[in-house]
C-alpha cells in the first residue's frame, strides 16, 4: 500500500484528527470517514452538512494549489474545473454509493 505523508504543523495539536481517508483500489474507490465530529462538539455551531462542505471546499483550494505547483495550472481555473466536474459528477442518476458505517 502506498500511504500518504501525515502532514507537517499537526504533530504538536493534541486535537488533531484525520477526517476522511480515500483509496482507490480494486477499481473502485474506498472511503474511511470521522463523521459526527462538528454536531457533537460543543464548541461548534455549524450543520455536520455545512461543516463537510466548507471541508471539500477547503480541499478543492489545496488541490488547486498543488497543480499549480506541480503542472504550472492557473490556481483559480483549477478551483472552478474541479468544482464543475464535481456538480457534475452528483448531478449523473442516482446514489449508487453503497457502504455502512463501522465503529
């Protein structure tokens, strides 16, 4: 299994937490998810739904960021094509997405 880095500036947060974890195999693509964590902290007054949106955004922006990076692509069209192809890719059919939650 090729696992990614654990990224710098987290090793000194005792909160720290991963959140989600996606791996493609089998041709398929497998998700781990710590869901629950923004409705059951008191300190947060956000929807679990909003929470993981702001989430994905934030991701987007980090790909972004890193193709930049790694393929000289212009940052904020990055950001809109990946954003694009995301509306797209929930607007085909319905959710085939089979899976269950595991403690």
């Amino acid at each position: 299994m090729d696992e990614l880095q654990i990224p710098e500036g987290i090793e000194d947060d005792p909160n720290a937490m991963e959140m989600i974890r996606v791996w493609i195999a089998n041709k398929d693509i497998h998700v781990s998810m710590l869901l629950g964590v923004w409705e059951e902290a008191s300190n947060f007054d956000i929807d679990e739904r909003d929470a993981w949106g702001e989430l994905l955004a934030d991701l987007i922006r980090h790909i972004a960021n890193g193709l930049t990076q790694s393929h000289d692509y212009n940052t904020t069209a990055s950001e809109r094509r990946i954003a694009n192809a995301l509306l797209i890719h929930l607007g085909y059919g319905a959710n085939t997405i089979k899976g269950e939650i595991k403690d």
